[in-house]
C-alpha cells in the first residue's frame, strides 16, 4: 500500500505540514506554510518529499519496495536524522 500522506519539516522553521502527495507527479517545490520559504529537492532526490517527507513520494515507495521490501521506512526514518 502506499502512503499518500507525508509530514514536510521545514528546514528553515521548523513547521511542519502533511501535504497530500500526488500519485502521478513529483511535487518539486512547496512553499513552507509557516515562513514562506520555498523548499526544493536536495541534490539526488526527486522531491521535497524525499528530501523533507516522513514520506518518500510514491515511485520511490514502489521502487524501493521491489529492492528491498522490509525495510523501506526504516531506511527513510534513519535518513531523516542525519
Ligand atoms: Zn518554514
């Protein structure tokens, strides 16, 4: 099953917002409802999603699925922390 609802931190506040993710796009940019801040895809990942989701968007979750299918959100949550 994937995952539609994804919880972004803003890197600049701290605000955090669960935007619904759209199956058939990757959402490239998404402004931070707290400061206004225009967040972007890091460097490698597809998304803001990816780069400050709980969520990877959902053709990573599918990808990462067929590779390794019991550990996709534990690899994110650790990615998360860093
Ligand atoms: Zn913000």
């Amino acid at each position: 099953m994937t995952d539609l609802q994804s919880t972004i931190t803003c890197p600049e506040c701290g605000h955090q917002s669960t935007p619904t993710m759209p199956t058939d796009a990757c959402v490239y940019i998404h402004d931070c409802p707290g400061c206004r801040h225009v967040l972007k895809p890091r460097p490698g990942d597809c998304c803001v999603f990816c780069s400050y989701g709980t969520v990877p968007c959902p053709p990573v979750q599918a990808e990462v699925r067929d590779k390794f299918p019991k550990i996709v959100s534990k690899a994110h949550s650790l990615r998360m922390e860093k």
